[in-house]
C-alpha cells in the first residue's frame, strides 16, 4: 500500500443559475446551504410532488404538486431541446432532459447539476503522461463525466497537447457557443443529432490535426468502429463507457471491439492437448482499442488496469484480474494498493495422460464483519496420515460449452481434465438434449464402458453439481455405508463444515444466494444443519438416497 498527496479537489457548480430557472416553491426549498449539498438532480413530474435527489437518497420539495404552467415556465428559460431531447443554460454545465408524452407534449422534466470538479485527475494523472488511450467506466452518476472534463483541461494547458472534445449533448464543455472555462484550452466540436457522434469523431481527426480525442459516452458498433480507426491513426483517445467493470465490455458484442473482442478459435490436437482445453476455445481477436482502463467504482475509489490485453486474456480463461486500486481518503491523500498479478502460464510440453491436480489454494480470509463461528467436534480422532493424491477425473462434455466447463473447474478447484474422444474420458458429462440426438456416441460409451450423466440443461450450476457428482462416483462414495462413515472419519466431517463454512459466508450471507451442499449422510447433514443455524440461517435436506444434500437459505 503507497499513499500520495494529491492536490485538494476544488468544486464549482453555478447553481444559482440553475435554480433560477426552477418554479418560485422548488428554488425556496433549495434556497438554504445545506439542502444544496451534494445536490445531483431536480425531477418535476406533472401532478407529482417536485423532487431533490442526493446520493443515496431523494426529499419531496414542499407539497405542492407540478402544473403543466410550471413545465411550460420552466422550458421557456432554457434553449431549445436537441434530438437527445436534452438542454442546458448557456456557459453551465447543468443538463436538463425532456420526458414527453405521445403526442410530444413535455411531462416531465430531469434538471441535472453540472460540476466543475479540479483535483480528481490525480487519481490517474501518471496514465495521461503515458499518451496511451485511456477508457473509464463506471455505472451512471459515478462521476465519468466530471473526470473526463477535467482530463481534457489538464491535457490542453498543463501537457500542452492538442486536444478536441466531441461534445454529442454539450454536458462536457456546456450550452451555447463558448465552451465552459473548465475544459480549459481544450477545443469542442458540437454534434448536431447523437446518431452523427461517430462521424464528427472521424471529421475530428481529418479537419483538426488533434493528438488527443476526448469522448463521452460510446455507445454504439459504429462509434466503436471510430474510436478503432481514430487510435490506429496514432491520436490518443480518452473516452468513457457504460459498465460497471470491464468484464462487462467483453460480454457486450456492441462493444467488446473497444477491448480488442472476442472470437471462436477452433485448435488443433496437438495445441488442445498442450494447453488441456477443448479444441474450440474464445480468443482475443485484436489488440485493444484503450489498452488503458479504469473502473470508477465510487467517486473516491478507482480500479486501473494498466494492460487491457492481459486482463481480457484472464478473463477468457476463466481467471480472475488484479488491477490496481486507487482511493482517496478523507485527508485528500491518494492510496494505491497493488494487488500480485496472477502469474503467467508457462508453455505446457506434452504430458503423462493424468497429471496430479494443482495445490489447493488456501482458505479465503473470513468476512471482518462475521464473528468466528466454532466448528462442532467431531467425534472420532483426526488420523495424522495424509490421503495420496489422485489423478484427476477425465471428462467429455457433449453439448456442454467448452469455456463453461472450464469455469465450473475453476471455480470450484474440482480436479477434473476435460477431454475431446469418449474412448480417452473415464466419465461423459452430456446435454440431454443433444445426447438424443447422437445415438452413436451412446453406443461407443456402453462398449467402453464408460458411465454418462445427463443434465437438463447448459447452466453453470448444472455443470457444477454435475462434475460434484461425477467426481463422487469416480470416488466411490455413493458406496459409503449408510451411517456416514466415508473412511476418513474427522477429515471428512471437518471438509464437510468446512464446506458448509465457506458456502454460507460466500454466497448465502454476502450474496444472498440459497446453496445446496454436496450429498452427504445423515450425522454429517445434521452437524452442517448445526453450523448453518449457528449463523441463524434455515436449511432443509433435498435428494433421495445416497444424494441426499443440505440446502440453506438466506434471512
């Protein structure tokens, strides 16, 4: 952990301006200091009782409900609605967006407080000294807007760069003709209709000679497309995304291309076997667009990926990144925390057929809020004989997604190797639906014997459990005498808390996730019914027979 003073962030917002274009009653009520603080928006709904809202919460503005002659007032005072069916105040920074009716009558209104924040910058001033492009991502109202603004000031006038803003609905540099002073030197190009954003980013790049394009809000497979031609041009490009973190980019077809975006790669035997996967894997089709990346998680705590690629590369595999946080404390200073990166795979060479699994990883760290819950004893001695290590179980998915069996794998750290040929597998894990449909692979399982277990559908709980399942047989649990005793005596008892454990504080009480348990027999389901109540939390016995299981629910 390294911390930094960074400089005080200073705040300029102009609300008087804004509230004097409010009805007469709101901007009495929003006269007094405190009612301004940390003010986000207005909302006046016809018939409706006028609205603040803050961070976390809203307050009724008096009690008086909205007239159609207070919308009708209020409109007047502001300049005309763009396509986007939003306005401003000219030389603010303020937003006001239109909610209309059918027949295109005004019914609402959101007035939006503009902030001219100075300081925030610091929090990835080093990443503009780069001249790499940068993407900041966040859910609304995080504050991206507020930071991309004061990123193109710092860039035009403390780094001297030649920097356009595309502003599609003026809230970067303000309404009317004069941008507002916080863009600093900054130039800005209006956008007559939002459809147009992405050819008045390329007219940018043709007409102005910028080195740097400053973008508000991508959104589209065409601005996507822009924002790829405008960087493979050399010109550095800081713009901002919807998404709450970058795994969400790589999901969204639409804009997984700004994240370099994903294609199906089908390998070959030998590279399959090398790298222990399905021969049909997804890959990174290109370089990144923004090899820079910052998820803004609050106004005062930001996630920076420095290496884009890598991180997409991580996430393809099922593995989870370590980007670097930044927060800012109380005192103004900022605190970078840096998290171990996950190493980096080796070449795996040809190996034996069944390697041993990897090493468990330990234990994660308990919740600080959750009291330490003492575990029952069990009641037989803990041998001091270590069990052998197994090889892993080899398993042929039909119908079931490569990349899903991966990630039931990893996620639960089962020891289990996904192979191509039913004659390689000791076990088939098949889809219901497309194990009908292949008679032939049935047939070639009876004659080498291999067992199949069919589940109903391509979910990752039902490859989880199924695998579980799987992997008990292999075992030979199911054969386990009917008092519970598996040959393990405490270890098991212990593994089995333990399990109960970790489901309980990872996903019914962090998540509020029901979770079912693996099966176990009856004195081990009552010990893990102890625990689970020990947390005040019900559960229930589900299955028949050998694979009855434990299921808790949340509060």
């Amino acid at each position: 952990m390294a911390s930094a003073p960074i400089t005080p962030q200073r705040i300029t917002d102009d609300l008087d301006r804004l509230l004097a274009v409010l009805p007469a009653a709101v901007r009495a009520a929003l006269e007094p200091a405190e009612a301004r603080e940390q003010l986000l928006e207005v909302v006046l709904d016809l018939g409706r009782v006028p609205e603040a809202r803050y961070p976390g919460r809203a307050v009724s503005l008096g009690d008086a409900v909205v007239e159609r002659s207070d919308l009708a007032a209020v409109v007047e005072r502001l300049g005309s609605f763009g396509g986007d069916n939003r306005a401003g105040i000219e030389r603010t920074l303020h937003r006001i967006s239109a909610i209309r009716n059918r027949t295109g009558t005004i019914v609402g209104l959101t007035c939006r407080v503009g902030r001219a924040v100075f300081g925030t910058v610091a929090m990835v001033r080093d990443l503009m000294d780069s001249g790499q492009s940068l993407l900041l991502m966040g859910r609304p109202g995080v504050g991206k807007t507020t930071a991309l603004r004061e990123i193109a000031r710092v860039l035009a006038d403390e780094l001297g760069k030649r920097v356009v803003v595309i502003d599609t609905s003026n809230e970067i540099a303000g309404d009317g003709d004069i941008p507002h002073p916080a863009i600093g030197r900054a130039r800005r190009m209006q956008v007559a209709k939002p459809e147009l954003q992405h050819q008045v980013m390329i007219e940018a790049v043709e007409n102005h000679m910028p080195e740097v394009i400053v973008i508000d809000e991508i959104g589209t497979e065409l601005e996507a497309q822009a924002a790829r031609t405008i960087a493979e041009r050399g010109v550095m490009l800081v713009a901002t995304a919807h998404g709450n973190e970058l795994a969400n980019l790589v999901k969204n077809p639409t804009l997984s291309d700004l994240v370099g975006g994903i294609e199906s790669v089908t390998l070959g035997d030998e590279e399959a076997r090398r790298r222990r996967t399905q021969k049909t894997v997804l890959e990174r089709a290109a370089e990144p667009t923004f090899p820079l990346a910052v998820e803004m998680h609050s106004r005062h705590r930001w996630l920076v990926h420095r290496d884009v690629a890598r991180t997409v590369d991580l996430l393809l595999r099922g593995q989870q990144p370590r980007p670097q946080v930044r927060e800012l404390d109380g005192d103004g200073r900022l605190h970078l925390q840096d998290e171990p990166q996950l190493p980096v795979q080796p070449p795996q060479w040809p190996v034996p057929q069944r390697p041993l699994p990897p090493q468990p990883r330990p234990a994660p760290r308990r919740p600080a809020e959750l009291s330490p819950v003492p575990l029952p004893d069990p009641s037989e001695p803990s041998p001091t004989a270590q069990p052998l290590l197994q090889p892993p179980l080899l398993v042929c998915g039909v119908g079931v997604s490569a990349l899903l069996l991966e990630q039931a794998i990893r996620s639960r750290r089962l020891p289990v190797q996904c192979v191509d040929a039913v004659e390689d597998a000791d076990v088939v894990l098949a889809l219901r639906q497309q194990l009908g449909q292949q008679p032939e692979l049935r047939r070639q399982a009876q004659r080498t014997g291999v067992p199949i277990l069919v589940i109903k559908s391509d979910s990752l709980s039902q490859v989880q459990r199924g695998l579980e399942r799987l992997l008990q047989r292999h075992d030979g649990l199911e054969e386990a005498p009917a008092s519970g005793a598996t040959g393990n005596g405490a270890d098991d008892d212990l593994a089995a808390l333990e399990e109960c454990r970790l489901a309980v504080e990872q996903l019914v009480l962090a998540k509020g996730e029901p979770v079912e348990l693996l099966p176990r027999s009856d004195r081990v389901r009552r010990l893990q019914a102890e625990l689970a109540g020990r947390y005040q939390l019900a559960s229930a016995d589900f299955g028949s027979g050998r694979q009855q299981r434990l299921r808790i629910f949340p509060r």
